[in-house]
C-alpha cells in the first residue's frame, strides 16, 4: 500500500471548498462508503424535517386546500427551480412528472409524431447500442407502433456514442436522436452541444436524457439549443427513491408538439371538466394526471444546495473526485488486472467511473456485507459513483482500498509476489 495515497486524501479533503456541505447529510459522518450518489442520492438532514411538516401542517391541517394554495403549481415552480440550477433554462421549459422512462415515452413520441406528420420519408429514430435499457425499449416500441425505424449505432462499451459515430448516421431521415449526456455504464460524457447541431443541420430533433448528468455536470439547455430532455430527480438531484422525473422542452417546440398521453392535468381548463381534450399552452400539455407531490418534497431541499454552491464547484469536485479515484486505481487496483472502463480523459467523464475485473459480481457482493457500497453492471463492471456534495476523498480512498483487499481475497493468485510497498 503507498502510504502517500493517504496524505493526498487528506490534502484533497483539506483543500476542498465543499468539504463542510458533507455534513448537511444524513449519514455522512457514519463509517459507511456510499459509491451509488450517482444512482440514488443521500437524504439532506432538512428533509427529515420537512417530511415530517409536509405530514403534518400541510397535508394534515390544509387538508384539500394545499392543491389550490401550492401543489397544484409544484410542477412548474421546481420544474423552473431545476431549469435555473441545474439546466442553465429559462423558465416555462421544465416540468416535474411521471417517471423517466414516461417522459422519455412522451416527448420522443410526440417529436417523432410532430417529425412524421411534416415528412413521411423522416422515420428514423437514432439510438446508441449501449444505451440504458428503458431508453433502448421506450424507442423501439414507440417505432413499433407508429411504424417508423430504429437506427441503432455501435459503440465501444467502455464509451458511449461519439459524435463521429452519430454523424455517420444521422440524415435525411433521421426523426430523432436519443443520446445520454453522461453513460450509466461507462460514465461517458458526450458533447452535447456539438450533437446536437450536428441533429439540426440535418432537420431532426434531439431528446436528451440526463438521468446521470444533471446535478453533477453542468448543462446549458438553452445556449446549447437543445430541443427536448428528460432525467431523474432521484439521482445526482436527490430526490429520494421513486421520485418524478422532469421534462424540457424548449419554448420554440412546445405549441407544435402533440402530448401522446392525454390526461385531465394537460389539458387546457384542468377543472373544466370539458368533453374533449385541448391541450394547455406551454409546458402543462406535458402532464397527464395529478402530481407527485411527496415526491417533489426533498428535491426542494437538494436544489436549495446546489443552487448555493453553484454548478461549476460541483463540477470541479466531481473531476477531482474521479481523477483521485482513478489515482487509486492506478496504484492499487490495476495490478490486480482491474481495467478503467471510463474515459481517461476529465473532459469526456462524468461522475462516475467503472473498473472491471471478471470477479467484480462476487466483489460487490462481499462489499455491500462490509457497508461499502459501489453497484455492479455487467459485464464485469464495478461502478464507482462520487456524489460531490456528499463524498469525501478519504472515504474514496477508504472504499477503494476495501475493492482492493475483496479482490485480493477472491483471487489470491493474481495478487503480486511481493506485497506492494
Ligand atoms: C436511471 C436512468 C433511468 C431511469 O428511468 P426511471 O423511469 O426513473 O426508472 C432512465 N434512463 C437513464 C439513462 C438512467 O440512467
């Protein structure tokens, strides 16, 4: 072991503008390593306690009276809220609602219907090989069912989809591209803006997902032009377990664009009670029924955050975080035969970063026993999430050194001859 590896922990920490912010969560300061920010965040401690008053003075004393007074608003407040901290949007453009994968069904969908209806000849719906799962199956059935194509790149699995690879397929009649700004495997992080001019020149439109970005990379929705996005709250944006997901649409596309799932809470005069649906101006016609709203109680909080410190400073603990842990790597885990399945490069890397080893199924196992706690993707591959705000390079280190010792427990024979000094 480099005892060095420590010292640099311990200078990082030290020198880390947002080390005090760790103590605004619950269980930070507890020995456990958390790896998984990335995937769902840690509760804020002001939830604990606005949970506990949501219960109690809104939802029980204003009873009914809360939908009038503020819920019924909570959408389009925190959607805005998440446009200005988190999207670099102007307000109007976001909305809290259903899950990711509804959103990404609504919004590719009435892209491709808005594409369709314009140029029959425009069916093509790009996708990457790699991408999540729910984003591959959201669009090929949307495809299935309004008879259009898929076109699937091929990617390198220890990256995403490059901008070479989507120009070489993107054309004529591309409908739309479906990228993720940052790769759940690999942790890619692709140009968003450069794809996406690259989609227009060639007259299709881009939905972006920003599941694993959002919160921990800066994004500019409105200066990169994109056209339409979708992401998770319960991520980098520490919504909790299951809550909503948000939608973007860019001004210029909201009134052109149809809502494929026409519900009560989309449609112009929510309470007219009207016999056929219009749909709302602006983003409203994206929302279908009544929103979530124990859901959208601890984002608020989380949001709160982020806005303080800003999307820059997260970004540049989220870089220094994964270059230590990649450090580490280097010193301690590529000479068990681990390999870095994630760009090398800052610049093309989001959050988090995968190692794989054939054993790292059985190393995740044994790891979440000992309350260290990466998650496990196959093929092979241990993901290492670095929630900013909420991750300390010491339990970085810490955590990286229990990966180092299961797997040398697993596999004793690839452990070098002589103990590392
Ligand atoms: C986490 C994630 C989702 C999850 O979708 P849900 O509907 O919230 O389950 C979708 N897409 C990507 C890229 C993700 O990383």
């Amino acid at each position: 072991m480099n005892p060095d590896l420590h010292a640099t922990a311990e200078a990082l920490d030290a020198a880390d503008p947002l080390r005090s912010r760790r103590t605004l969560f619950v269980g930070a300061d507890s020995p456990l390593v958390y790896f998984d920010g990335n995937s769902l965040g840690r509760p804020l401690k002001a939830t604990v306690g606005r949970l506990e008053r949501f219960a109690r003075d809104e939802w029980g004393g204003r009873l009914i009276r809360g939908w009038d007074e503020s819920w019924m608003d909570l959408p389009f407040a925190i959607g805005d809220d998440i446009g200005r901290v988190a999207l670099d949007a102007a307000p109007g453009q976001t909305v809290v609602a259903d899950s990711t994968t509804v959103l990404l069904y609504k919004l590719v969908r009435a892209a491709f219907d808005a594409q369709i209806t314009r140029d029959p000849t425009r069916a093509e719906i790009v996708i990457g090989r790699n991408e999540f799962p729910t984003d591959r199956y959201v669009v090929e059935g949307i495809a299935a069912e309004r008879g259009g194509r898929v076109r699937w790149v091929e990617v390198d699995d220890d990256t995403g989809v490059t901008t070479e690879r989507l120009a070489a397929a993107v054309g004529p009649e591309t409908a739309v591209v479906v990228v993720s700004h940052v790769a759940y495997n690999s942790g890619h992080l692709v140009d968003a803006e450069a794809i996406t001019e690259l989609a227009h020149a060639a007259g299709a439109f881009t939905v972006w997902d920003l599941s694993h970005s959002v919160g921990s990379v800066p994004i500019h929705a409105d200066a990169w032009a994109l056209d339409m996005a979708v992401g998770c709250t319960y991520k980098y944006l520490g919504g909790g377990p299951g809550s909503p997901a948000f939608a973007y649409v860019a001004h210029r596309h909201q009134a052109a664009l149809t809502p494929p799932l026409r519900g009560w809470m989309g449609a112009a005069d929510v309470f007219a009670m009207a016999p056929d649906f219009r749909p709302a101006a602006g983003m409203r016609r994206f929302l279908s029924g009544t929103p979530p709203v124990l859901g959208m109680l601890a984002m608020q909080d989380s949001l709160a955050l982020l806005h303080d410190v800003g999307m820059p400073a997260v970004r540049e603990k989220s870089v220094e975080l994964t270059t230590f842990a990649i450090e580490v790597f280097e010193e301690e885990l590529a000479p068990l035969g681990v390999r870095l399945a994630s760009p090398a490069d800052p610049a093309n890397r989001g959050g988090h970063v995968t190692f794989r080893h054939p054993l790292m199924r059985e190393v995740n196992a044994a790891l979440w026993k000992q309350d260290v706690i990466p998650d496990y993707r196959d093929p092979g591959g241990l993901r290492i999430g670095l929630a900013p705000l909420s991750t300390s390079f010491a339990e970085t280190l810490r955590g990286l050194l229990a990966v180092r010792d299961a797997l040398a427990r697993l596999s004793p024979d690839r452990l070098p001859s002589e103990g590392s000094s």
